[in-house]
C-alpha cells in the first residue's frame, strides 16, 4: 500500500520477483495520492491526517 504514485512506482521498480509472485500494489486512496504535508503549515498535517483516517474503512475487515 502506498500513500502516492511516485512511492507506488518506485517500489515497482524495485520488484524482481516474477508477475505471479510479486506483490500487488496500489494507492492507499484508490483514486488519488495523499498529499505529503512536510514544509508546510500544520493545517496541511491535520488536512493528510483526515484523508488518512477517512480512507482506513477501505483497507480494515
């Protein structure tokens, strides 16, 4: 699971195992990235934190 695209490439790329043994990877959020607060205000923490927290249903049992 990773929280953007960019991480969610990277680890792909660094897979070596073969297509029916690899891991699959997806988007925390389905439909797009979590945002990455760091250097910003500390709304812009607590605006990821809800994004986090909102898209966790999806992922428990």
């Amino acid at each position: 699971m990773c929280l953007g695209n960019r991480c969610r490439l990277a680890l792909a790329a660094l897979i070596l195992a073969d297509e029916a043994t690899a891991p699959e990877l997806g988007l925390y959020l389905d439909d797009r990235d979590v945002p990455d607060p760091w250097g910003k205000e500390p709304d812009a923490f607590a605006d990821v934190v809800r994004l986090i927290e909102n898209g966790a249903p999806q992922h428990l049992p």
